[in-house]
C-alpha cells in the first residue's frame, strides 16, 4: 500500500515540475459549506495499542501552578525504521519534583502497537518536564531527545542502538534554569546544525506554595499574574557537540520577560530564515523575526501578531500552522483560555497578520473551552486542512455553571467545510468524552496514509486515536532528507508545496509542536478522491533556500532529498 | 474582612429594606455570603466587554406592588419587599449585594420570575452566563408578568453569546427587536453575531440601525461609541484601514475608555505605516486599561 521512494533530484524536477505555473496556481476554492458532508472518523485505539501508560503531574486535583500544565509528547524515529516511535517527557509532584515516575520511550511496532523500551533505553528521566523538542543535535544521522523541565532541562543522545545517554552537561546545557515549558529545534543561523529555543514560565518553588486566587466566588489556583515570569533561553550549536548560551546577546530578550508556553519556528516573514513564534500566557505573543547571525527582533505587536484583534493579550498555549486561505503563506492559530476564544491570525503579503477568528468560524465554538495543542491536518482527506484541538480547564474547581467552562473537556475537532470551519458533532465516542487533555501530535502513526493522533492529558491515561478513514489513494506523504546535513536532516523550515489540478497546498516542516511537543516533521497531504491526469507535483523549498521538484504516486510516502547544492 | 467589605458597599438603606420583611434571617445570609466571597471578581479581560449592556429601560426598578408589564391573562408576578433593593442594587452594578439579596428572595418564593431575572441578569455581568441562561429562561417560561419582562430575550442573547451558542444568541435578539423595535443593543447583538459569522453586510446594516436608534444622547455614548468601533472593524476587514481609523478615532471621542478600540486604533495605524501613532495608541490604550482597573477595584463589573 505504502511506497517509499527516495529520490535525489537534479535535472529531472525542470521537466517534472513547472515553477510558473505553481506560482500562478489559484489559491485552493473550498467547495460550498452545505455540500461538505463529515467523513472524519477516528477510534480510541489505546487499549489494545500497548500504551497504557497514566501520565503524573502532581497531586489530583491539582493545587499550585507547577501541576497545571501537563507534560508533551514527541514524535521521534530513534530506531531509524520510519515510522513514529514515542516519547513522553512525564511529570512529577510537588513533594519530590525532581524524582517522578519517569519519561516513557515506546517502540512502534506497527498496526499501531508499541512497545514500553524505556529501561533498556537508558533513559532514566525522573525530573519534572514539560516540553519536549526532538533533532540530530550532534549530527549523527539520529534523532535526539531534549526535554523542558523544570529545574535543570536534559539532552537525551541517541547512541543508536537503542540506547540514550545523558549529555546535558557535556552539551553544555547543564545548570538549573528554572522552569522550562518547551522546545524548538532549528537551524537559525543556517550553518546547517540544530539550535534551541527554549520557552520558559515563571519563578516558582515547590517549597513555597502559592496562595490561592479567587474567581467568581471560587478558590482557584493561583497564576500566572502576580508571579515573576522567566525570559526564554535561546542556544546555538556550536557543531562540535555543545551548545552555547545566546539569551542575553539574541535579542531575544529585548522584550519583557513573559510567561513562555510554547513556540514554533517557521519562516513567517518570507526571507528565508525560520523565525519563532512564542505564545505567551496572559502576555503578548512574540514574533521573533530572524535577522541572520543568531540576532532576532520581536515584531508581534508591529504585525498584528502579539495581541487579538481587540488588542488584547490572550493566555496562549498551543499553535497550529496551516494556510488556511490558500495563498500559499502560513497562518497561525492560538489556542486559548475559556471565555475568550482561540485565535486565527492570517498572514497577509504584506507581512501583517489579520485576526480571520471570526471570518472562519473558530472562535465561537471555543468559548467555554481552555484549549491547548492545535494542529491543522487534513483528517478526512478531502484536500483541506481541519482543525484539531485538545481541551481541558486548568482549574479542578471549574464548572460550567461556575465559570462557564468545566474542567474536563472534549476534544473540538472542526472540519473545513467551505469557507469556515465547522464544529464536528460529538456524535462519537471519542470526541464526546471529556478529559482534562494538554497536549497531543497529530501524525500518521500506523503508515496507513491517514493522520491519526496522541493525546496527553493531565494524570490521565495517554490516548491513541486511530483515523479510520482508511483509503488508499487520496493521500501523499512527503518526508524530507538531507543526508549531507550538519544536523537539520528533515528540512525543519522547509516549505512543502503541493500542486495537483487546480489544488494547490502548502506545509511547512516547523521546529516546535502543537503544545510542549514535536510536530511530525514530515507533510501529509490529503488529495481527495478525483485524481486527475498528472501525477501531484511537488516543490520543497530547504532551510538553504535549494529547491527540489518532482511528481510522486498518490497514495504514496516519498521521501525527498535536496538537489545537491543547488540554490 | 471579607464580611466587612461586603457590609461596607451594602448602603445603611439596603440593609434596612432587607431585613423589612426577613430581617435577620436575611442579614444572616448575607453575612455567611460574605463568609464565602473575596471581594470583587476581576472578570476575564477579553470577552464581548459590552456584552451584557442592558437597553436603557431593562433593569429600572420594579415597583413591587403593581407591575409595571402586568398583562390580565399573565399570572400576576410573586411580589418580595426585597425585590426593589435588589433590582437598585442590579442598576448600580452591585451585583454581589444583588447576589446574596435575590438568592434570599428566590428561598423564600422559588417560582419568582422577577427574581430569576434579575439573578439571571447578576450572573450574566459577572461572567457566569451558563448559570444566568436558565434562570432568564424560568423567567419567562413563568409567564408571570414583572417588570422587565419584555427585555429577557436581550440577555438570553447575551447569554448564549458568551456560551458561544451563536444561533441561539441570534433567535434570542431577533425575538427581542421583534417585540421591542427600539432595542439597540439587540441590533449591536445582532451586528455582532453576523461578523462572527462572516454576514458583513448584515452586521453593517443592524450597525447602523442600532447607530439610529441609540440617537446622540450623552447618556448614551458609550454605546455610540463601541457601534462606531464594530463599524470600523467592519472597515478594516475589508482593508479599508483610513475609514476604519476615522471610526476608530471617533469612537474613542466619545468614549476614551474602551481599552479594545484603542487596540484596533494601533493595529489599523500600524497598517497604514505610522509606527510611532500606533505606539502611541497603544500607551493610551494601557492608560484607558488602568483606568478601568481602578473602577474594577471597587466592585465587580
């Protein structure tokens, strides 16, 4: 069913693949909302999927801040077999905050089974952690782990025969840091290596609990007003193994420290160089555009991109990148806290971003929710992006009659349907349950060409969700590879153009995740079911600015390789 | 402290008209309220901040002996003597109070359909609409006549808009302006809800109606003033960003306190270029979010 090819193209893509006409291709035309009818089905797969894994972050309920935010998950080949194995970072509590149950690895098996192999991993991971961003750090052709934790965050290197050792010290990224959200690799100073974003929260000892707050009449947690927030860490590799600190000279701290929650590097301001975009809780969010030599400036507020359309700062979690408008440019969506509502903001040619929240239906159905990872993803393959996203108060106490907003949630899973998204009903098991869910990945876990999905909740049990649509054709999957990389061997900040007939789509491989995770670095496509006389074409744009092109099957995962050293 | 605060904004002339008919049974209540309440509820900063404004005449107080709505075939409302504090303390926007005094009320008369409104109204201001929605629907559903009555529909709109139940919000203000022509803020309701749902021309259409009805009154200017804001959004979504600043500027004429529209001011103003305008919205916009601070500090909004 599947097909791998691995192609290194030079002269070929000329013939395959016509530039021009790519870029005169109209922008994708959603069909009418009345004649989109629902073809997204999923299934809770976890229990027979070998993952029964209850994920701890601290006492239940919870009752200080540090419990609130759950732990991430990331999509990680360590075995180099291609397909997803996964990683979770794991919390702790408040008593013993550096001595948790542990991270968990999984081997997938296929037929989305897997296998706990964390003990012969090595990787014994007990610290309280959050984020997790995966990347060949040290460019051995395989992927490593880094982890967000709280106190002093852990480099994981894969030794490649299915053992990880803890380099954080010798990397040189040992020393308390406080605490650490999440992470994004990527190269930003296009020397071909993995540098580090790394976001972080706010001060806080466990030692010293912080009082609680009220609301509406209830008691609640207190944060993250009122509490010093922690400015982000930006690292770059040095390529000989270490990493050193450039926090301080970046730029990036130019504005106020904030409460860091998550990020993702993409370029969003069309010169090449992956910018990152930081979500804030209770802050303005950040825009720090790349100005080459690892020096960056924050322009959310000057696009449009820190506040909504109200100018106001929202407490921001996830992010999902897509291109919603079909113009080939990447749009962003935040997730957001309940009664206020989850944000798009659509990038525009002339590097601003307008707030399209209400012109494409996504905030209204958000309002009661507390949203956290977001990820576009064609589920039904119909040949444009849905909308997922997982839910789940922060406050134990919330209810809808008290804050209109209950602490467990169900997933909002909203499918394009036209213009606008549209809200699926919970007409299905796994979509009508609620849970307190903080992050998930969304990616095609058993290799049958559909986009199935992990979801990471609160002292909960992970979930696997399988995506039952199950066709064969109308689908392709492009993986990048650039065996000559210094580290960036999956083209994190590559963009992805797909052209068939009159449909055109754009991916972007991103460094970050939808929420303290690893977004699947590689593009799926959904094609629908005409397929037409010529085969999909594709165009990846690299990091460096080379282009690939080719056609590939429908139906079919192709892994690309950039021309050799072409621009 | 708590219970101190709480007596504190309760004025001498409430309390005395609480315990007129309920006496210390009431002030018991009030007093173990306090017990569970600190202070003022700072409600979430990016709601519809005018969600909840009530058309002029909605919450006047009731005179509890004759109705002011009463229909002959309507059951006649139940009449409390604390009805009337509560109702006054709903129109100063202390809605704590209003809290513990319409919470006794609906103790001792369950089935008071004045009370649940006015209840429902409370919990709408303080953010709490899903608790509001069913006590605005009893309300009606009583059939009871009472004051106010004919204005339910306007915050059941409201309501289910901050529940995010846009059809419904929309039946619910559609009703309302079918029985009271003049409710402008079921128009601006109605303007809202179409921009949410991409009818821009619907929503410039009940703009301007609502612009119409609401005149030029002083008192009204802070409702004049977000209608002219929503007509600028109206503006700047279609990228016409100098007639969205004009809408923009005249709003904040009228009205320098809307944190929001200072918001849009510094976007639109960093669309056309002028960096240094926009940043200098943005500052006054942080002065307009202090000031609205400090008159949150006193009492819930």
């Amino acid at each position: 069913m599947q097909c791998t090819q691995l192609l290194s193209l030079g002269l070929r893509a000329s013939v395959l693949f016509s530039l021009a006409s790519v870029g005169r291709a109209a922008p994708q035309q959603p069909s009418p909302e009345t004649d989109v009818a629902s073809t997204i089905q999923m299934e809770d797969v976890t229990a027979r999927s070998g993952i029964d894994f209850v994920t701890c972050s601290g006492a239940d309920p919870s009752t200080q801040i540090l419990e609130v935010k759950g732990g991430g998950v990331a999509l990680i080949d360590f075995d180099a077999d291609g397909d997803w194995d996964l990683f979770f970072p794991n919390g702790a509590t408040l008593q013993t905050p550096t001595s948790g149950p542990g991270a968990r690895l999984y081997e997938n098996l296929g037929g989305m089974r897997w296998r706990d192999i964390t003990a012969q991993s090595g990787i014994d991971h007990r610290a309280w952690s959050f984020g997790t961003a995966i990347g060949d750090y040290d460019g051995d052709g395989r992927d490593d782990i880094f982890v967000a934790c709280f106190g002093q965050n852990r480099l994981w290197r894969n030794l490649g025969d299915g053992r990880f050792a803890d380099v954080t010290k010798s990397a040189g990224l040992g020393g308390d840091t406080g605490w650490s959200t999440a992470a994004a690799m990527a190269d930003f100073d296009g020397d071909g290596d993995l540098d580090l974003y790394v976001t972080r929260y706010v001060e806080y000892d466990p030692t010293k609990p912080v009082q609680p707050a009220h609301l509406r009449g209830l008691q609640v947690i207190n944060g993250p007003r009122g509490i010093p927030p922690l400015s982000d860490m930006l690292f770059e590799n040095l390529g000989n193994g270490t990493f050193a600190d450039r926090s301080d000279t970046s730029g990036i701290r130019a504005p106020a420290a904030s409460y860091g929650l998550n990020a993702v590097v993409l370029d969003l301001t069309g010169d090449g160089r992956p910018d990152i975009f930081v979500a804030n809780d209770s802050r303005p969010n950040f825009l720090l555009r790349n100005l080459g030599n690892m020096r960056f400036e924050d322009i959310g507020t000057r696009v449009g991109l820190a506040t909504n359309i109200e100018g106001l700062e929202q407490a921001s979690m996830g992010i999902a990148v897509g291109d919603v408008n079909g113009d080939g440019r990447a749009d962003l969506l935040t997730t957001n806290f309940s009664d206020d509502t989850n944000t798009l903001m659509v990038s525009r040619a002339d590097g601003f971003f307008d707030d399209a929240t209400a012109r494409f239906g996504v905030g209204a159905p958000s309002r009661t929710l507390c949203g956290w990872a977001a990820a576009f993803a064609d589920l039904d393959h119909d040949g444009d992006e849905d909308l997922f996203i997982v839910n789940g108060h922060v406050y134990p106490q919330a209810t809808k009659a008290a804050l209109n907003s209950d602490y467990a949630q169900p997933l909002l899973v909203m499918e394009r349907a036209g213009a606008r998204f549209r809200t699926l009903p919970a007409a299905q098991p796994w979509l009508q349950t609620p849970h307190r869910d903080r992050s998930a990945v969304v990616a095609d876990l058993d290799r049958d060409g559909d986009l199935d999905a992990v979801i990471v909740g609160l002292n909960q049990p992970v979930r696997i969700l399988r995506n039952t649509h199950d066709t064969k054709d109308d689908w392709a999957v492009i993986a990048l590879n650039d065996p000559a990389s210094r580290g960036n061997r999956t083209g994190v900040g590559a963009r992805i153009e797909l052209l068939e007939g009159t449909n055109r789509q754009v991916r972007w491989i991103v460094g970050g995740g939808p929420f303290q995770s690893n977004a699947a670095q590689e593009a799926h496509f959904g094609l629908g079911s005409k397929a037409h006389a010529a085969p999909p074409q594709v165009r990846v744009t690299w990091p460096d600015g080379r282009i690939s092109q080719q056609s590939v099957e429908r139906g079919t995962r192709t892994v690309i390789a950039p021309p050799s050293q072409e621009r | 402290m708590l219970r101190t605060n709480i007596i504190k904004r309760m004025r001498p002339a409430h309390i005395f008209a609480a315990r007129t008919k309920h006496g210390a049974a009431v002030v018991a209540v009030l007093f173990l309220w306090g017990c569970q309440t600190e202070g003022t509820q700072k409600t979430p900063k990016n709601g519809e901040s005018q969600a909840a404004s009530e058309p002029t005449e909605q919450v006047a107080t009731p005179k509890p002996k004759s109705p002011v709505s009463a229909n002959a075939e309507q059951p006649q409302e139940m009449t409390h003597p604390n009805l009337a504090v509560a109702a006054q303390l709903v129109a100063s926007g202390s809605f704590l109070d209003a809290e513990i005094v319409l919470t006794a009320i609906l103790r001792d008369q369950p089935s008071s359909a004045q009370a649940k409104f006015l209840l429902g109204v409370v919990f709408l201001k303080t953010q709490r609409a899903a608790r509001a929605l069913p006590l605005l629907q009893a309300s009606l559903a009583s059939g009871q006549a009472f004051s106010g009555r004919k204005h339910v529909e306007h915050f059941i709109g409201w309501a289910n808009y901050q529940l995010g139940e846009l059809d419904a919000a929309k039946r619910a203000f559609q009703s309302h302006v079918a029985e009271v022509p003049t409710a402008d803020d079921s128009y601006y309701g109605l303007a809202v809800i179409a921009l949410d749902e991409d009818r821009v021309a619907d929503a410039q259409q009940a703009l301007e109606r609502a612009l119409e009805l609401v005149g030029s009154s002083p008192r009204r200017v802070r409702d004049r003033a977000k209608m002219l804001a929503r007509l600028g959004d109206i503006e700047f979504r279609a990228d016409r960003i100098e007639p969205a600043v004009d809408l923009f500027e005249q709003s904040l004429e009228l009205y320098a306190d809307h944190v929001e529209v200072w918001g849009k001011l510094a976007r639109a103003l960093d669309r056309l270029g002028r960096a240094d305008a926009a940043e200098a919205a943005r500052v006054k916009q942080a002065a307009a979010q202090a000031r609205v601070d400090a008159r949150g500090r006193g009492e819930a909004e």
